[in-house]
C-alpha cells in the first residue's frame, strides 16, 4: 500500500497542487460577496503570475519538472566514477559508455529545458535530439545484442568442455586410456589458446 500511495503521491500533487492560502481568501471574499467577479478575475490573475516559479505556476511543478533529469544526471556521474574500474569485458565498458553518453545528453537536455526563459526550444532542436539519442541508443542496442550473442557461444562451449572432461573422460574411456586422453585435450586447449 505504502509503495502504490509514493509512486501515485508526486502525480496527485501535478493535477492537483496546492495553492497559496492568498487564493483562499480571494475565493472566500468572492463567496461572501465582497468582491465583484470581475475585481476577482483580475486579482486571481494578478497573484497567479506573482506566484509563478521559473515559468512554472508553483515550485511543486518546477520540481516535478527538473527531478526526473537530476536523478538521470546523478546517475551518470556515479558511472562516469565506476568506469574507470570496470575491467571486465571491453563490451561492457563499451555499453556503460555509450550510457554514460545517453544519460548525460538526455538529463541535461531536460535540465536546460526546465530552465529555458523561453516556453519551448526551437522545433529544429527536438529533431536533432530525437535524432541523437535514436543513434547512440540503436548502438547500446546493438553492443548489448552482440555481448549476449558472445556470451550464450561461451557458456556452450563451457559446456561442451565440460561434457569432454568429465563425462566422456569417466564414461566412455578405459581406464589404460585416460591418461592420454587428457594429454590429449590439453594439447587442444592450448592450440585454442594460441
């Protein structure tokens, strides 16, 4: 129940935010009839644009806007810190790579768009990072497909050298035989290791 009411509690909060106590006691003198529609027209929109933040209409917008690309950003700087130490495989520091990249151009992207003075970016600019980030996710695509690929041939064939070493070794060898039967797979190991 707890994790159902915090994933819902920061959209509840868009559709329906606070508003200042002002808008309150506006609405309350409209109610008793101390103001006018029109003087309550006018002061509603007066304190609305008082109360904007950074274009946004209250700072609970503004947060909900620019949290998402922080933590996306936070993120890419925790692996630009891991990647020095993955030692792994080149494909994997290849993949965190390409996400180091994607993470940080999309977070800064939507951090330079919460902050824009302007309502929106230029249409020119959502194609080119429309066209980016299709690029270099297509290639985080393509390394992950191709690491799976070399992995699924590696475990079979640890499976297979497993299978020769022991089964076929107790199995199906005599015991005279088994000493040059290893002689000989290890001489094939090594010719693979070449």
């Amino acid at each position: 129940m707890g994790a159902v009411f915090a994933c819902t509690a920061p959209f509840i909060h868009v559709l329906y935010p606070k508003k200042s106590p002002q808008f309150k006691v506006l609405k309350q003198q409209l109610d008793d009839g101390k103001i006018t529609q029109e003087t309550y027209a006018s002061k509603y929109k007066t304190l609305q644009k008082s109360k904007r933040f950074i274009g946004f209409t209250n700072i609970r917008k503004f947060w909900y806007a620019i949290g998402k690309p922080i933590s996306m950003l936070y993120f890419a700087l925790l692996l630009i810190y891991v990647y020095p130490f993955i030692i792994i495989d080149k494909k994997v520091k290849r993949i965190v790579g390409g996400s180091i990249i994607l993470f940080l151009f999309i977070s800064m992207y939507f951090i330079v768009w919460t902050l824009w003075h302007r309502q929106d970016f230029p249409k020119e600019l959502y194609y080119w990072a429309i066209g980016i980030v299709s690029i270099i996710g297509s290639m985080i695509s393509i390394f992950i497909i191709n690491y799976n690929k070399d992995k699924t041939m590696l475990m079979n064939l640890h499976s297979l050298m497993r299978f020769i070493v022991n089964d076929v070794k107790h199995k199906y060898v005599a015991e005279e035989d088994k000493a040059r039967f290893v002689e000989d797979y290890m001489d094939e190991i090594e010719k693979l290791k070449g």
